[in-house]
C-alpha cells in the first residue's frame, strides 16, 4: 500500500492552480484578438459610410421595403415607353356606278393620313393603284379586308395592315380621269372618289382628237344653200344687234347633239329626304320631328316630277339612316342629272322663319355658317378648318350650275309657300355641306321652313302646304331643265 505524505497533499492544490491560471490567460489572448478583429471590422465600416447591423443575416424589415422599391423604381425605368393608343377603322362603305366610285373608311376618332397615286403599270394593261395610309390605327376584327367592286373605274379595294401601326388602303383603277381624297368628322371618315370615262366618251375624245369632227360632212346640193343662208345672216349681223335664234333642223339636231355630248340634259332627278332612321333632325314645336317632314315632302315632290315625265331617284322612301357622302355618293353612282335635298331649318329663337336655298360654296356669314354646322352636324368653329379642305376640292363641282338650279328652284318654291300664308324670304346662300360635295350635277339643299317657330310649324304639318312646297320646287326642276335645254328644241 502507497502512502501519501502530508506535504504532497499540500502541493497539489498548488498545481491545480497554476494550471487553471495558464488556460485562463490563454483564453484571456483568444478573446482580446477576436475582440480587435472586431473592432477593427467596425472602424472600415464606418470610414466606408455603411453601418453594420447587429444581425446581418437577417436584414430588417424597414431594408427589405426599401430595397423593394428601389428594384421597382429601377424596373419602372427600364421599362420601354408605351406604344401610341391605336384608333380603330371600324367600316368600309363602297358605292359604285360604271364610271365613278365613291369608298368611305370610317374611324373611331381623328387620324393622319397620306395617300399617293401610283403610275400605271405596263404589264397589266394601264393598271393603276392608289394607296390611303393611316397612322396609328388597327383594323377592327369584323371589317372585311377585300372587296369587290362594279364599275369600270375602282375594280377593287384591299384594307391591311403595312406595318405596326398603319394600316393601308388601296384601291385598283382603270380608265381614271380624276381622283379625290378628303375629310368628313362626326364619324371621322376618309373618303376617295374616283371618277373614270366610259368606253364611249373615250371613243369621242379619240374621234375629236383625231380631227375627224373638224372635217365638213357632205350635204347634198339641194340643202347646202338652204343652210348656209341662216349662217350668213349670223355673220353679217352688226356687233352688238340682238340676232333671233333660227331654229333650223339642222341647228337644232346639232344643239341636241351638244347638249347630249356636255351631259346638259335633266331627264333623272334624285330626291333626297335629309336625316332619317338614328338622326332625326331636329325637333320643333309641338313635338314634330324634321326627318318626317323631309320624307313627306320628297315623296310628294318625286310623284310631281314623275307627271312631268322625269326619272326619280330617291335616296331613302323609309325611316331609316342614310350617311351624308352616301346620299351624294347614290346620285353619281345613278348618273342623276339633279340633286334635290330637303330640309328643315332651326334655330333658338323661335320667331326665326323663312325659306331659304342653299348650293354648295364657301360660307361667308354666321348664318351660313351656323346651318352648315347643323346640317353636318359638326361645331360651328370647325367650318373654318372644313373650309381650307373644301377650298381645295369645289373646284371639280358645279357651282354656276348648281347656283341656277338653286335660284330657279327657290323663285318658284317661295311663290306657292307664299300662297299658303305669310312666308319670309330668306334668299340663296351658299355653304360647305357634306351632302352636296362631290355632286357631279347641279346640286342644291332647300330648306323648307323653321320647324322651330311655332307659326310655321304648324303649316309644316298641313298636307295642303306641303303639296304646295313640292309643286313650287317641282317647276323649279322643271324651269332649270327649259333654261338649259332651249337649244336643244
């Protein structure tokens, strides 16, 4: 057995001690270096303008939001700008007759647009193309994209897409003699006329050009003399002697062959009833409505003009809507040799009253300006931008016939109004409507009365005034077809 002495005892808790001693300082050293480490890692922080969390592992939740909304703001930034809203073509409406073509596209709102006429091309026979491009729109599902049509001019019409964002209109024509290209608001719509020569007048311009109708035509011997002793009498007249008018066979056949060749004969009449269907015109006293008033008083009219040997046309013989360029559209499409539109007039003032005739020209007085407005049913401050456009294309329209038409028409309206009560005159003017522009034949827009005056409302709803109305604007048309056919015999 081992014995421990006493003194051994005694140094081993000395030992002890000194070994805890040792650890402890070495842990002491550890700790104060990581303690620097520290220490240190704050002070670059701090010099490099961030500041340290307590928990970096785990950013806070005030980090986490702004961190999100600067990746948005940063997101939103990149982010391409938007493309332009793209305005949509919603129709196509086509009218047509043998030589003349008239194409609407209707838009949802107001665009740019270009167009160009493309020459002919050699290897299709005198082809041509003209082409309508329209910024910044689409094509709404549902619009045919070709179509056919019956004529000799516009063969066919093609809507597409040419590139993002327009959309192109073309249109293939032969034997074209003319083309126009315009504006109409409330719908905004486009609208290209064509206007072609059929085979026959191409045939006389040939002969003409060819100098075969500048050569004299044999006569035989036995009427030479008898013709030539009219003309002589015509030469030998002093200057400024009235010269009867000798109404020989043979003048007489040539005139008709003039009047015939220059289209200055009235045989077809198109009678327009304005407004109708959705448009009602506008409403007068005692809840009579203007687009009835027009119907009764066309039907009433065309059956006048059909006693007196006339062709009539109607643009509507029912309730229903007809667009404003369709109407003129309808007329030259026919061939019609007049154009007869009829309205009735309103105004805020109730005492307003009158007959008045308009053709189509500039407007030059408010009031001109005002009836304008209404008839297209457009704001009055738009007729001055309307007008700068119309300048342009009236110049293919017959104003000095139209302007005749128009004074014939309203002398003898106003006589038989005036036989069925105190009617005011209201005189001519002229004025920039839709309805008349494009007419290829004299054109001209009645309106009747103000259906807003109580007065001659009530006439507006007498049978008797109304047969009376017609009866004036029917010798109207008759008086106009004398004056331009006196030649003709």
């Amino acid at each position: 057995m081992r014995v421990i002495r006493p003194a051994a005892l005694a140094a081993r808790p000395l030992l002890l001690a000194f070994l805890l001693a040792a650890l402890g300082l070495c842990a002491g050293s550890w700790t104060g270096r990581g303690l620097a480490l520290a220490a240190s890692a704050q002070d670059a922080a701090k010099a490099s303008g961030q500041t340290p969390s307590a928990k970096s592992a785990k950013p806070s939740k005030a980090d986490k939001a702004a961190k999100s909304s600067k990746q948005a703001k940063d997101s939103k930034q990149a982010k391409p700008a938007s493309a332009p809203k793209l305005t949509p073509v919603t129709d196509v409406q086509i009218w047509s007759g043998k030589d003349y073509s008239r194409i609407a596209v209707v838009l949802g709102g107001e665009v740019q647009h270009h167009w160009q006429l493309l020459p002919p091309e050699a290897s299709k026979d005198g082809l041509r193309r003209l082409y309508v491009d329209l910024d910044d729109t689409r094509i709404k599902p549902g619009v045919p994209g070709r179509f056919d049509v019956r004529g000799d001019v516009a063969r066919k019409v093609r809507l597409a897409p040419y590139k993002p964002g327009v959309t192109r209109l073309v249109v293939e024509v032969e034997n074209l003699k003319s083309q126009q290209v315009f504006v109409l608001e409330n719908p905004y719509r486009i609208i290209v006329d064509v206007q072609g020569q059929s085979a026959k007048a191409r045939a006389a311009e040939d002969k003409a050009a060819g100098g075969k109708s500048a050569e004299p035509q044999a006569q035989p011997k036995g009427k030479a003399k008898a013709q030539a002793a009219p003309e002589a009498a015509v030469q030998e007249a002093a200057p400024g002697e009235a010269v009867p008018l000798l109404a020989t066979p043979g003048r007489k056949r040539m005139a008709r062959q003039l009047v015939e060749q220059l289209g200055l004969t009235v045989r077809r009449v198109m009678v327009d009833a304005g407004h109708g269907g959705k448009d009602p015109g506008a409403h007068g006293a005692g809840g009579l409505v203007e687009k009835d008033v027009n119907l009764r008083i066309a039907k009433l009219l065309g059956g006048k003009l059909e006693k007196m040997g006339f062709e009539v046309l109607y643009t509507r013989t029912q309730d229903k809507f007809v667009s404003l360029e369709g109407r003129t559209a309808m007329a030259n499409a026919r061939k019609a040799d007049l154009f007869v539109s009829i309205h009735c007039n309103a105004h805020g003032d109730s005492g307003s009253s009158g007959l008045e005739t308009y053709s189509l020209n500039l407007a030059s007085t408010p009031d001109e300006v005002r009836v304008a407005a209404r008839e297209n049913s457009v704001d009055p401050r738009r007729i001055s931008d309307m007008q700068k456009i119309l300048d342009e294309l009236m110049h293919a329209s017959k104003l000095t016939e139209s302007r005749d038409f128009a004074r014939a028409a309203h002398a003898s309206a106003l006589s038989q109004a005036k036989r069925g009560g105190s009617t005011r005159d209201r005189g001519l003017h002229e004025a920039p409507f839709y309805v008349l522009l494009g007419a290829k034949m004299p054109a001209i827009l009645v309106e009747v009365g103000y259906i807003t005056n109580p007065a001659e409302a009530a006439r507006l709803r007498n049978e008797k005034y109304l047969e009376g109305l017609a009866q004036g604007i029917a010798e109207g048309v008759r008086a106009y077809k004398q004056k331009i056919e006196r030649f003709g015999g």
